[in-house]
C-alpha cells in the first residue's frame, strides 16, 4: 500500500467513467489504507472500475457488466513479476496476458496479431521459455517470471544482442512481428548459445513474417549466436 | 458481435486433483476443464463454445511430470508437449511419442501444450469450428458432407451423419504403444485404453473422448511391452509449423531373424478417432520388412476407403505412408 502508482496501474488509465474528483475509487482507497479484501470489494462493487475496464477492453465493456460473475473464483487483485519488477494489477479472470500487458502495464512492445497462437508476434518468455501471450490467462501465470522485449534494454540502455544483430543485419522489415521473433530468438541463445542454422530455423517456426523476412531473421539470430 | 473477446466467466485454481474433481463434478456441463488453454481460448474468442466455470489445472500437483513406473512410464496429463519430446527417457524407449510430440502445432504451443488437451482437443473441421449447427453441435446436418462441401481435410472412413477427424499427432503413437488413460472422477478413477479412449459418431457425436462433464484426465501409462521397438511417425500437413495433419502415421515394430514378428501401426486424420491398422499388422506379421511387404501392406491400408469430393488424396497418401513405415522403421 506505500506505492500509490504501483497499486492502481490496473485501472489507471485515462477514463471520463474514472476520472472523478477524488481520483477515483482505488486513489481513495489506497490513501486511506483500506484492506485488500474491502479493496477488492470495492472494485467490484464500482461502476467507475467496471467501465473504466470496458474503455480499456473495447468490445468488451458490454461483457463486463451483463454478467457478473459468480463468486469463489480467483482474487482479481494480484501481483505480476514482470521484467524484474513486481507489478500489482486488477485482472479478470477471462484476461489474456497479451491484454494485462499490452493494456493495464502499458507494455505495448508485445503485440497482438491474430490472438489465436497463430501468429507469434505476442511472443514472451514465461520462466525464459517462449510462450504465446494472447493464449495464456493472466491468472495462470502469477509467480512466473515474465519477460517482454522491454526487458531485454540493458542497465544504460543498450540494446540486446539480439535486437542489436536485427538492426545490423536488416532483420525486420516493417516490424511488427519483431518483438516476437527476437523473444523467440533470446529463448533459443538462452537455452542453446551456439544453434546451427536449421535449429534456429526450428525455434523461430512459431513466428509469422508477413513481409517473409524469415532469412533476415536466421541472419541476425545467427550473427547474435556468434557475438554473445 | 466481437470475435476476439470472451465471454465473462469464473475462473478456479485448484492445487489438488481431489479438488479439480470436486469442481469440475459440481459444475457438470457448465465447467470446463482448462490444460495449457491455446485450444480453449480460441473457442471461447470465436465464441463458438462457452462455459461460465473453468477449471485452470496449471496448479494441480502431481499432474505435471514424467515418471518410471514398475511396468512402463507414466506421464502426467499436463506434462508440455516440449518436455515429453525432450524427455531422455520417452526418447529412448518410445521415441515414437517424442517424434509426434515434435511435430505437433509450434514451438511456442508445444510449450504449453499438454499431451492431456492434445488428446482431448476437439475436432478440427472448419464449418464445426465456425460454430455452424452442425451434427456434432447439436444440429441435424453436416455442411461438409454436401456436394459444395470443402472436406479435404474429412475422413475416408467412419462417417456417420459427421465427416470430422482426430486432429491430434500424439493420439496414433499412443494408441501404437497401447497406453492406457487414467481418468478420475467423483466416483473415483479408471483406466481406459487409449483405443478406446477416443470415440466416433456412432457412440456420441457431440465428442471426441469418453471424457464426460466431471471426467478428469490425469495421466497416460506406457507399459513396457513396445519400448524399445523400431518405430516410425511420419505427419503429412500443409506447412511444417501450426497445421494440423492430412494424415499422420505412427507404428512399432519387433523384427526377429528377419521376419517382423510383432508390430503395432495407426494413423490420424482419416477417420473421427485414430485409425488402428490392424489388417496391415496381420499382413506384415511374419514377413520381412521390405518393399514387397511394405507394397501389399499399403494396398491393403486403403482398402474400403470412402473418400468425399475433395479428399481423395488421402488415399494414395495413407498408402505410401504405410508403405513407408514398414520400409523405413
């Protein structure tokens, strides 16, 4: 409850439902130091939550509201280990890690293409092995260690080796599927930092380029293999 | 409507497979039973199929694992795809499970895919999938059983009011090394060999398992009879990644002074549950394992075949996949 800005990233963004003058439900409630339970209480019981979460979601602000779901499930409150840093987020229980990422902890380096492990480009590493984001429940993963493309940056900055390897090889072409493909490319130099050309090929086979920069792409994994 | 957001449902956690059961028996066909969820959550974004309680089994103890028994292995059902092809153990003795459990989906799906929800997965047939009225969803007609019907991916055999196939890869070696399905439920478990395990039209169309609401399946025991055996997997799909098999084959097999003295085939993706050689393993038993064997064992695979207007491929691609098999093991 000390770190104010940590404790609302689940339901702090830019709302006209949330924007009230006490700063909302949860400011209020985590400057007078109310306990988890009667926060959480609070947050379902909110109007203010509730549509704040729909303008987050789209398409899904009908869904949250015409069916409350019934109680005994999982406490929506919980802490996420992101990129080294625990975070502490409101999720639902039908929330995709794409979705807490992407749209509650504003790492938007994680994309999302087709949202039905098709594509890759939500590629991150769950415990450093590659996982599909948009195909992982949020609930399933706390306790894990997760790592996004933002926590590849370096203590002053610097690249990754493999995003470093990408740039001088002309790896991307537009890009979107990047973030993807050089998390998969850092789960497979993790695990094996000296792969053959066609072992690279194998672990990169789970993400789609539509511009079919896929040589572009064994050149830098290979390049990176050689300089780490 | 949106195609991309689910439905709100209530999501449990339990740590216990005593309460995994309790769960899923107290919610019966409402609940739903969630192993690495890259299958469910496509049914639930397509909002095709809905249950307003699942069962996360991620934290189940005791599920996850790969362990040596008295008489074989037994494999957790929500061991990944990518711990059973690295296992040490599966690839030594049953390296036919490994070699299926490699070519299944992608790399990133084999890693939280469980070999549990690859042989509980539904069928892949695209007019089911897109949430048509179909037999198999409830309805009284087949959209792929028409004379416009796109069925090239449909079964050659079996069809009854339904065409769909078994789209697993694991499911024929497992049938292969005749494992066996533990499932446990209210009443306490059972064991039911993986032949049996998988079910077609005839006995329900509305499923691909004898898995009921309240069913949990909790492991798959190998015994030891083909370990150690010649084996061959071989899976035919459009591209090496994602797809899911045309047809796939898997075999085992003991040759002894020449002759093939036991052997074990099935193959996937031409009938609604794993297809079990049985007239090749009776063909090829006491034979050589050469071209001749492999040329009558082909022809005799096919035999009876009923294929659909797109799907006639399937025939000479089964043949030589047998053919193959016996050869190449």
């Amino acid at each position: 409850m000390t770190d104010e800005k940590t404790l609302v990233s689940g339901i702090d963004i830019p709302s006209p439902a949330s924007a009230t003058d006490d700063g909302g439900v949860l400011g209020t409630i985590g400057r007078v130091g109310a306990s988890r339970r009667q926060f959480i209480k609070g947050v379902i019981s909110s109007g203010a939550a509730v549509s704040s979460a729909g303008y987050v979601f789209g398409g899904m602000a009908g869904c949250a509201t015409e069916e409350a779901p019934m109680a005994g499930g999982v406490e929506r409150l919980i802490s996420l280990n992101v990129n080294g840093e625990t975070r502490r987020v409101d999720v639902l229980p039908y929330e995709t890690l794409a979705m807490t990422l992407r749209y509650k902890l504003g790492l938007t380096g994680t994309k999302l293409g087709c949202d039905r492990a098709e594509c890759g480009a939500c590629t991150v590493l769950l415990d450093g092995v590659s996982t599909y984001s948009c195909s992982t429940l949020t609930h399933t993963v706390r306790g894990r260690a997760i790592r996004t493309v933002e926590g590849l940056e370096g203590p002053n900055g610097e690249l990754h080796p493999v995003q470093q390897a990408m740039i001088d090889e002309l790896g991307p072409q537009c890009g979107f599927c990047t973030p993807g493909q050089v998390m998969a490319a850092v789960a497979l130099l993790e695990a094996n930092p000296s792969p053959t050309r066609d072992e690279a090929r194998f672990a990169l086979s789970g993400n789609l380029c539509r511009c079919g920069a896929y040589d572009h792409y064994l050149n830098s994994v290979m390049r990176a293999a050689q300089s780490a | 409507m949106s195609k991309d957001m689910m439905r709100a449902f209530e999501l449990y956690q339990p740590d216990s497979v005593e309460n995994a059961v309790e769960l899923l028996g107290r919610f019966g066909a409402d609940g739903w039973a969630m192993a690495g969820g890259n299958d469910t959550l496509d049914w639930f974004k397509d909002r095709v199929k809905y249950a307003g309680s699942v069962v996360d089994l991620s934290g189940v103890e005791g599920l996850s694992g790969i362990r040596e028994t008295a008489d074989g292995v037994e494999i957790g059902a929500m061991t990944t795809l990518t711990e059973i092809e690295a296992s040490p153990l599966i690839q030594e003795r049953y390296s036919v499970l490994a070699d299926s459990a490699r070519r299944v989906a992608s790399p990133q799906i084999r890693n939280t895919g469980t070999i549990g929800g690859n042989v509980a997965q539904d069928t892949r047939c695209w007019y089911y999938r897109y949430g048509v009225d179909c037999y198999r969803a409830g309805g009284n007609s087949c959209y792929a059983d028409t004379p416009q019907g796109q069925n090239r991916e449909h079964c050659l055999w079996g069809a009854d009011r339904c065409i769909a196939v078994t789209p697993s890869d694991t499911a024929p070696a497992l049938v292969v090394l005749d494992a066996r399905m533990a499932i446990v439920n209210a009443d306490g478990e059972r064991e039911v060999p993986a032949e049996e395990f998988f079910i077609g039209p005839e006995i329900d169309i509305e499923r691909m398992t004898v898995l009921e609401p309240g069913d949990l399946l909790t492991a798959i025991r190998i015994p030891n009879d083909w370990a150690g055996a010649q084996f061959y997997f071989e899976k035919v799909a459009d591209r090496n990644t994602w797809d899911f098999p045309l047809v796939n084959i898997a075999s085992a097999m003991f040759v002894e002074g020449g002759a093939v003295s036991r052997i074990r085939m099935a193959a996937g993706a031409v009938e609604c549950v794993p297809r079990r050689l049985s007239v090749v393993e009776e063909i090829v038993t006491g034979s050589a394992p050469d071209e001749e064997t492999a040329a009558l064992a082909g022809q005799a695979a096919v035999r009876g075949a009923t294929p659909f207007n797109y799907n006639h491929f399937k025939i000479p691609l089964l043949e030589n996949l047998v053919k193959r098999a016996i050869r190449d093991s």
